[in-house]
C-alpha cells in the first residue's frame, strides 16, 4: 500500500482550509484517510502561528513507515527541519513568455530609434528654443486657461 502525506481540502467556497493527512495514495484528494496529522489556514497571515499545525512526532512515525509527502506537505516539513532541504530547479521561470519577449523587443527597438533622432534635435534644439521661447511662453499660459474653462463648463451643469 503506497502511502502519502497530503492535504485534504475542507472549508466553503474561497475559503480553504486544508488538513495534514495520511492516507492511501489511490483514495480521493478529500476522501478516506487514516489519521489526521495537522491543519492548514492559508488565509492566516504567514507569521501566524496556527497556519501550520502538525503532529511532528506521527508524521516522523508515518515518513519511517515509508509514506512519501506531496511537495506542499514537503515544503512545510522542510520549514520545521524534518526533511532536508531540496534544491528545486525551475529554468522556465526565468524566461519570459511570448508577450513578454515581443515587449522587451519594441522596447529594444525604441531604445535605438531615438538615441539617433535625439543627437540631431539636441543639436537644433538650443537655436530654436532660444528665438520662440518668448512666443511660446504665453501661448502655453493661455491654452490650459481656454482648457479650463472648456471642462468645467460642462462639470457646472
């Protein structure tokens, strides 16, 4: 009989609350077990005390007995110094999906774009902002008045 450490799911809807199980691997994830070894609240924050509740003394009994914990229950155990700690290796998660990899992309692209357009506009920008400074000046002044008045004409009704 091949046995496992698992959580079974209680609670309502959105709410779970999960028990620390010994059962046999081919019952249902919330079916028949053979003893009940702990509780876990995930909605109790992470530095809560009752989150994790566990019968270390039977669940080192049950690991003896060969029962193989799932990799939630593992990781709990890891955290309370039962088990050794396992190096887990995800080289997926570094590399970034499709969406993501066109957007660095445009990004790249934008990036190079501009640094050639800027070079000649730094260059133009100071003959230019030096004459109309003084015409653009009262105009910019004037625009956002105009503006002003034109939203909250229609906010006053």
């Amino acid at each position: 009989m091949s046995m496992k450490i698992r959580l079974a799911r209680g609670g309502s809807k959105k709410r779970p609350h999960y028990s620390i199980v010994a059962s046999d691997s081919r019952m249902p994830r919330d079916g028949r077990f053979l003893e009940k070894l702990g509780t876990y609240d995930p909605m109790l924050a992470k530095d809560n005390e009752n989150r994790i509740k566990m019968d270390l003394d039977r669940i080192k009994d049950w690991l003896s007995k060969g029962a193989q914990p799932t990799d939630r229950v593992a990781r709990f155990l890891e955290a309370a110094g039962v088990l050794p700690k396992t190096v887990r290796s995800n080289p997926k998660s570094a590399v970034p999906g499709k969406a993501m990899a066109e957007r660095a992309k445009k990004k790249a692209a934008a990036a190079e774009a501009p640094v050639e357009v800027k070079a000649p506009a730094v260059a133009a920008a100071p003959e230019v902002v030096e004459a109309p400074a003084v015409v653009e000046a009262p105009a910019v002044v004037e625009a956002p008045a105009a503006e002003a008045s034109a939203t909250e004409a229609p906010a006053a009704e």
